[in-house]
C-alpha cells in the first residue's frame, strides 16, 4: 500500500512537472521541433480580462455635499464629527471609531494616540476642522472633552452610552450618501480620499504611504492609481488660495 502510494505521488509529480503550462520556456520550442508537440496549447487558453478598478475616493465637493445633508443633531453632529475625522486623518475605520476621550491630548495642538492595524500604535497631529466637530457634537449634549472620564467613548451610541459599532455608522453613511445624491460606497472610501488629498498637496508616494502606515509602497500605489482620472477640486473648494502645503490640507477644510 505504502509503495504504491508512493509510486502514485511519483508519477503525479512527474505529470505536474511535464504540463505544457509548466514548461520552462526554451524547452517548449524544442519540443515543437521534435514534433513531440504541435504548438504551444497555452495559446488556446483564454486569458484573463483585466477589469480596471473603479475610481475610489471622494472629491472635495462631494465630501461637502455629504456634510450638508447630516442633521443638526447630536447623532448628525457625531457622525459629522467621525466623517471629517476619518477624512483628515486617513485612519481606518475601527482606528477612528475605537477613538476614546483619553486618546485626545491638547499641547498646544491637539494630538490622538491610536491603535491600528498588527497592533501598530501611533500619535498623529488631529486636524483642527475634526476637533472642532468634535468638540460641537459633545457640547450638544452638555459634555466637554475636559469633564469626560478618559475611558469614554468618543463616539457612543446615544441609547447604550457604549461606542458605536462599524455597522450601525456603516448604516448610517450608506443613508447620507443616498441623500446626497452621492454614489453608495464604504467607510474605507474616506481613507482614499486622505490619500487623494495628500497627493494633490504633492507628497510623495513614500510620504503618502507613511501617513497611511501601509506596509509596503504597492499598496498605496494602488490607492493613488484608483484615483488617477479624477477631477481635482481640492484646492478650489477647499483650500481657496492657499498654498497646497500638506499643513493647508487641514486648514483648508471649511465645511461650515
């Protein structure tokens, strides 16, 4: 039993070795000569379409149309306060949602320690348009980043008083962006739109992909190759005339 399965594997060894597929590529010929084989049979094979991928990543003006449907309430002002985050910050979505009121530092500017992705940690500068939405969704229900305990949530469902869950803001967004006439899309398209930002503020791919902490530069490419052939607003709707410095990206925010 033991020699013959072993006999088996050999010759399944020697079948997958002599595929035509498999063939080193100067045998081949070789072989056709010899009349060993006709032609090469992987031409009869029909190649894989390439389909490009869908331009992600929302524009400056589509961003502004999205805000504006947001209600005037503490849930509208919440998710008000998580979009232009998610926006500004590039984070991923759990890095912005898991956000706790401790995670917030003021030295002068504003800063957020964050828990991402293969349990990278990480303290960035926090944009002073997210702040602010920040700090107006707390103080429309009487509450200041100062008189919270430092374990809150910073985004809490408002029935529970735990943080709010992907999928309930997941929800959410698909709502406003029905409203706003917009295309429906993920949470993760904010995070695309960060890198659209930061390349038409002329960073560099390496600059990009260290703000994002990808990994590797092949997965930023990506990104940023998603998002060639789109119009730029950026600097028109957002940053007037402003210099198109990395710090002016925040600072050109003015969804109000």
């Amino acid at each position: 039993m033991g020699v013959g399965h072993r006999n088996l594997r050999q010759g399944a060894d020697l079948d997958h070795h002599w595929r035509p597929a498999g063939l080193p590529q100067f045998l081949l010929p070789l072989l056709i000569r010899m009349k060993v084989v006709a032609s090469n049979p992987c031409d009869a094979l029909e190649r894989r379409r390439v389909v490009e991928s869908t331009p992600r990543g929302l524009s400056a003006d589509r961003i502004r149309r999205l805000l504006e449907v947001l209600p005037e309430t503490p849930l509208g002002l919440r998710d008000r306060a998580i979009v232009l985050t998610l926006t500004l910050t590039g984070r991923r979505r759990a890095e912005v949602i898991g956000l706790r009121v401790g995670d917030i530092s003021q030295e002068g500017s504003a800063f957020y320690s964050y828990r991402g992705k293969g349990g990278k940690t990480g303290k960035r500068e926090l944009p002073r348009p997210a702040l602010s939405a920040i700090e107006a969704w707390l103080a429309s229900t009487s509450r200041s980043l100062a008189t919270q305990e430092a374990s809150d949530p910073l985004s809490p469902e408002a029935r529970t008083g735990r943080g709010i869950t992907s999928g309930t803001f997941y929800t959410n967004l698909r709502r406003y962006l029905e409203k706003a006439g917009l295309p429906p899309g993920g949470v993760h398209v904010f995070r695309h739109s960060a890198a659209r930002f930061r390349r038409d503020a002329d960073e560099s791919i390496q600059e990009v992909s260290r703000f994002l902490d990808h990994s590797n530069l092949a997965v930023t490419t990506t990104y940023v190759r998603q998002l060639e052939g789109q119009e730029d607003t950026v600097a028109e709707s957002c940053c007037g005339d402003r210099p198109r410095l990395v710090p002016e990206i925040a600072e050109g925010f003015y969804f109000t």
